[in-house]
C-alpha cells in the first residue's frame, strides 16, 4: 500500500464518527500494513494516572504483548515519550530486554502532546526509510489527535452530565426537606444521569457505626442488600479505602464486593459519599448501558469520576438535609418537654387546689385522658387499702364506645379551652351521680389482696416505673378488667410518694389504636410520681381532718365532764349534808321499831334505809373513777358483794345458787369499781324477782376468737 494512500486511510478512519476503537483498529491497521510491521499497539496515558498503559493495537483490544505500564521516563515507552522523539531498537535480545519479548525490531513514535506512544512492532530486524519515519510520525500525531479530540468531548460531555446533574440534584434540594425522600430522589438522578438498571444508597448510622441500606432501585436486581461496618476492616472496599471501586463479572471476580447476585448484575461502580475528609456514605450503581434496554456496560474511568462528582453534590446534600433533620429532631424534642412541662405545671397546680380525695382523683384521671394531657383513650386509678389488705379500685374515666369515643373528641375539638381550665372546670363540678359509666363500675369494683403477688395489678404496686403489657397473655388480674376489652396493649404505672406505694394507674388507647411509646411511658411515670405526692398529702390532710374532728369531739366531751364533775362535787356536798339528819333519823326510827313495832314506824325504817341506799349512789357516783388498778379474784369479789347483801336476800327468803369454777386466775381491775359493778347487778337482780326466785351467782373460763377470758355472771329467774 502506497504511504500516501495509507496516510489518506487512517486520516478518514480517524475521521469517522462512531466507535473510538474501532476508528483505532483501522487506522493502526493501515500504519502497520504500510510498512509492512506485525504489529501496532497504541500507549496512552490516562488523566489520572502518569502510566503509558497499552490502549488498542491493531488487533482490536487483544495485546499479544507486555501489558504493564510505562512510567515517564521509565523503560523504552517512557523515555520516548519524555525525550518526544523516535526511537529504533533492532534485535531480538535487546528488543526483549526492553519488555517486548518474541519480536527483532521495535520502533517507537511519540503521539501529539507526549500523551500517547505508538509501538510498531516486527518478527524480524526492520530498518525504516526517511519516508516510512516521516510517515509514521504523521500517523502518530493523527491517532494522539484523534484521542485527545475524544477525550476532550468525554471531559466536555461530563462537565454537561455534571451540571445536569448538579442541577437535577438542585431542584431534588428544593423540591422536599425530608431526608428519605431527598435521599431516593438523589439515587433516581444518578440512576438517570448514569444510565444505569439498579442502584443502592447506603449512609452511616452515627451508633452502630454500619452503613445501612436508606434507598434503593432495581427491583429483584439487586439480591444482595449487605450493609457495612465502617473502618479499616469493613468487608467494603470503598469504605475500607475511601477510593472508588469497578467491577465486571467475567473477567474472574464477581460484583459488589465478591458477593454473588446470581447473575442478575454483570458490571457495577461504586464511589464513596464524602463529606469534609468523613466518609457519610457509599454510592452503588449496576449494570450501565448506553442505549435503553441495552446490554450492560462496564463503568469506564470518566463514568467513574462523574459519579465522583455526583456523590460530592449527593454528600452535601444529603449532609444539610441530615442537619435539618437533626435541628427539626431537636426543636419537636424540645416542644414536646415543654408540652410536658405545660402539662406537669397545669396539673400540679390543680392538684394543690383539689382539698378533697374523690375530686383530685378525678382531676388525676381528667389530666390523664384529655388530648391537651397525656391524651390517653382510657384511664383508670387504683389505691391501696391498708386498713383491709387491698388494692381497690377508685375511678375509672374514659368512652365506653367507639361511638362515645367520637362525640367526646368531636366536641373538644370544638372546645378552645386549655388544659388548666378544663381541670379548674373539673374541681368545681358536682360529679355526684356522673360515675354510672362501664370504666368505671369495672374499675371500683375491682379489690385484690396486697399478699396477692402474681397479680399485675399488686406487681405493677412494687415496679420502678411505668411499663406496657399485652392483655391477651392470661396474666392475673387482668380477667378483672375483662367487660372493658381492652385490646393488645395496656400501660401500668405505680404511684408512688416519699418511698410509699399508694396505687396504680392503668391505661390504654383501644379506640384510636396509637401506640403506647417509651417516651409516652416515662412522662407517664413522671406524671404518677407527682399524683403520687398529691394523693398523700390529700390522705395526710383528710386524716388532719378526721383528727381534729375527734379534738373537737373530745373537747365537747371534756367540758361535759367538767360540767358532771362540779355537778358530782354539789351532790356530795348535799349528800353529806342530809346524811347526818338522816343517820339520826333512822337510829331513832329503829328504837321506835323495836320498842312498838307498829305499822308506822316499820315505813319510816324502810324509807330511811331507801333514802340511805339513794345517798350512797349518789356519793358513789361523786367519787373519783380513777381508782387503782390491782390483781383481783373475781370470786372473792362477788362473795363480798354478796355478803353485803346477805341482810335483804335473808329477809326476802330468796334462794342462792352459787357455781365457783376453781384455779381461775387473778384478773388486773379496779377493785371498787368492780365491786360496785357486781352491787348493782345483784341489786337490780333482787329488785328484779320482787321477793321470789334464784339468784345464781357464777364463775368460769370461756374461749373466744381473741382469747380466754375469765367471766363473772349474775343471773335471775325473774318476778
């Protein structure tokens, strides 16, 4: 072929628009054919890389010599590229000394531009003419031209993906704040920009460290979702480097970190996500292809370096959207503890306004289910009955129906009153006759006993804060509260105050079905603690109450018993007075008696006696009750009093019957009092059979529930 015809082939070859490769294979083919060389084989230097690698020969891209690369300035590739001149070296020994083993001749023409070296090599020793070198060197500058053109259309069509994509990513910024939402929309434009079939986002979580899966694209495409740890051993190149990675199944490794997908991607790039130096993310993309519904395409370097860029503006976004979110996290944190402070401080204040137990309860479980409160569906309050050993319930407040539930929040809705009002609202309100409600008849007639400890309800007295149960578990208790429904998750939290279990309160969100989170759980545990503190001073102040009425009861009784006392003391002083006439009398009554014993004189000795036996109740009733307390043998005593006695029952003829059970034991009494009870039980016996009939007088031990006792009876058959 005539060099100036072959000149003419490879200028309109590389002239050609279509395949860079094939322009190449074409006019390498015709500078070798001139000349009469085996072969040709182009070294290029990539723009990110000082190496001559081998870039296309004139067999297509198959190399049939070295592939390693050439430095500037290192092996026989290098120095004709740094000295820019031809370079002839004739002999097989010294040709393969210099990497091109198999071949006598090697000539060297450096491209335009010192970027590319074109190698023509032959199996035996080649001496060129003048001609054929001046040939060569156009050739040469004709193919590193053509190069350089095409890669200055690849940089020129990347800076015009990149603006797309910057400015895609742009409106992505603008059109939504939320970071999910930013995140696919960003994976769907790199997706588009890159023509690529599948694609995954993965972000660091800042506490486990491991980058997670937050978007992804491709359907069933992608079948390995492997998320990363981060640091030098993570199993992800990209994160274990912070450099690019490419892969393309075929050439002996498989994609996506040597994970095999099964086939179903063939070639895929991925890029790290940087945010000043840190490492945010990991940017995947599978299976590229030029043309849509294509075959898959490997990722070349300007693919990579444009994703580069994009994971760049995708990072910064991504980074701002994160600190958004961050900042929106923190602001709705701080609304919802000011909301609970809100919440905390109306309800105190109500609470130290409410003076009665039942109206505090009621403002508790008010404050507990109002949407402005802590906006629970239902609640219900149980105290602890010391007295008896139980745990009881108080009050139950809450809709009985989905229907009721409804018209209660249709009607607050309306409502534009605040937490507080609605609580002073509460205080001042007559809630007689309003607790006909099915919360309620549940909940007050629920009583367990304290000992009971399998009970939820007596576990949930002794917890340390509040916590949620699944009812449909059979637990113990919970049949108690059966009739009420309550659905699949309840919450239980103890009241406690100054170390004190009062009580538990119970809720639950049946009708809306909103989740009881740990949030809700904790203000709901802060929220007891502070009814707690009310309840106990509610019950320290009702028993202050009850005390003082027993003060002003004992005073009452205090001055009548000053009242009876000055009383007493004008009757002994009255019985003295008449008891010295009356002795007097009645000696001189009785000598008449017994002198004459006539009619007269007989009722004058029975009604002095009568008068004596009035004054000394009279002085018996003025004495001082605070006797002395001794040990005392109830036997002896009734003996006593029955021989005081003896002169009536003999004169009456009466019948005495005496039972006296030996051993008994001394008892610790008053012995005059004691005395005195058995005189007026044996009186009121004598007075009682009116001169006929059985006294029985009795001693025993009887057994009771509480213990022995020692019993003294005096008994009558009646008139």
């Amino acid at each position: 072929m005539d060099l100036l015809e072959a000149l003419n082939k490879i200028v309109s070859s590389l002239e050609e628009e279509g395949d860079l490769r094939s322009s190449l294979s074409s006019a390498l083919k015709a500078a070798a054919e001139a000349i009469g060389i085996d072969m040709a084989v182009l070294y290029w230097m990539s723009p990110k890389e000082n190496i001559f690698k081998p870039f296309h020969s004139s067999f297509g891209e198959r190399f049939v010599v070295s592939s390693d690369g050439f430095a500037v300035g290192e092996g026989i590739v290098g120095d004709c590229a740094a000295q820019r001149k031809m370079i002839e070296i004739q002999g097989e020994s010294l040709v393969e000394a210099h990497g091109f083993a198999g071949y006598a001749a090697s000539i060297l023409v450096p491209c335009r531009g010192g970027r590319g070296v074109l190698a023509l090599l032959h199996g035996l020793p080649k001496e060129l003419s003048d001609g054929e070198k001046s040939f060569l060197k156009i050739a040469a500058h004709c193919i590193g031209e053509r190069l350089e053109r095409e890669e200055l259309q690849e940089s020129l069509s990347l800076r015009t993906k990149e603006i797309e994509a910057a400015s895609e990513i742009s409106r992505a910024v603008g059109s939504t704040s939320e970071l999910e939402s930013l995140m696919d929309l960003t994976l769907e434009i790199a997706l588009k920009v890159m023509g690529a079939r599948a694609g995954i986002l993965r972000i660091l979580d800042e506490e486990t460290q491991v980058y997670k899966i937050t978007s992804m694209t491709g359907g069933r495409t992608i079948l390995h979702k492997e998320e990363f740890r981060s640091g030098t051993e993570s199993a992800c190149p990209v994160v274990r480097t912070g450099k690019p990675h490419r892969m393309t199944s075929g050439n002996g490794t498989t994609v996506c970190f040597s994970q095999d997908l099964a086939g179903e991607v063939s070639t895929c790039a991925c890029v790290p996500v940087t945010v000043g130096g840190k490492i945010l993310g990991v940017l995947s993309l599978y299976d590229r292809s030029s043309r849509p519904s294509g075959p898959a395409e490997p990722f070349s370097e300007s693919d990579v370096s444009l994703l580069e860029t994009m994971a760049g503006l995708i990072g910064g976004a991504i980074s701002r959207a994160i600190h958004h979110s961050k900042i929106e996290s923190l602001l709705s944190h701080q609304e919802s503890i000011l909301k609970e402070l809100s919440v905390l401080y109306s309800s105190s204040s109500a609470m130290m306004k409410a003076i009665e137990l039942e109206k505090l309860l009621r403002v508790i479980l008010i404050a507990l289910t109002l949407g402005d409160g802590l906006g629970f569906n239902r609640a219900m309050l149980f105290l602890v009955n010391e007295a008896e050993g139980v745990l009881e319930g108080k009050i139950g407040v809450g809709p009985s129906s989905p229907d009721e539930a409804g018209k209660i929040w249709a009607e607050l809705s309306r409502s534009d009153w605040s937490l507080g009002q609605w609580l002073d609202w509460a205080l001042s309100h007559d809630w007689s006759g309003h607790d006909t409600g099915l919360i309620h008849k549940v909940a007050s007639s629920v009583r367990v006993p304290l000992d009971d400890q399998e009970c939820v309800l007596v576990r949930a007295l002794r917890a340390r804060g509040a916590f949620t149960l699944d009812p449909r578990h059979n637990l113990k208790g919970m049949e108690l509260l059966r009739p009420l429904e309550i659905g699949s998750e309840c919450a239980l939290a103890p009241i406690v105050a100054r170390g004190e279990a009062l009580g538990v309160i119970l809720v639950d969100n049946l009708y809306s079905g909103k989740p009881i989170r740990e949030r809700e759980l904790r203000f709901l545990g802060t929220f007891a603690s502070l009814a707690g503190l009310a309840i106990q001073n509610a019950i320290f102040l009702e028993d202050l109450r009850k005390a003082h009425r027993e003060l002003q009861a004992m005073q009452q009784r205090l001055v009548h018993s000053e009242k009876l006392a000055a009383i007493g003391e004008f009757a002994a002083t009255m019985a003295h007075e008449i008891r010295n006439p009356l002795v007097a009398i009645g000696g001189y009554a009785r000598l008449l008696q017994k002198k004459h014993k006539d009619q007269y004189s007989r009722i004058i000795c029975e009604e002095v006696e009568r008068l004596e036996s009035i004054l000394r109740r009279v002085l018996d009733f003025s004495r001082d009750a605070s006797g002395e307390r001794t040990n005392a043998d109830i036997r002896e005593l009734m003996e006593e009093c029955y021989r005081t006695l003896r002169p009536q029952i003999d004169e009456q003829r009466m019948k005495v019957r005496k039972e006296w059970t030996g051993g008994l034991p001394e008892v610790v009494c008053d012995r005059d009092q004691m005395k005195q009870v058995f005189l007026n039980l044996m009186h009121n016996a004598l007075e009682a059979m009116g001169g006929r009939g059985t006294l029985s007088l009795r001693t025993y031990l009887s057994s009771e529930e509480d213990g022995l006792w020692i019993v003294g009876e005096v008994s009558d058959t009646g008139g």
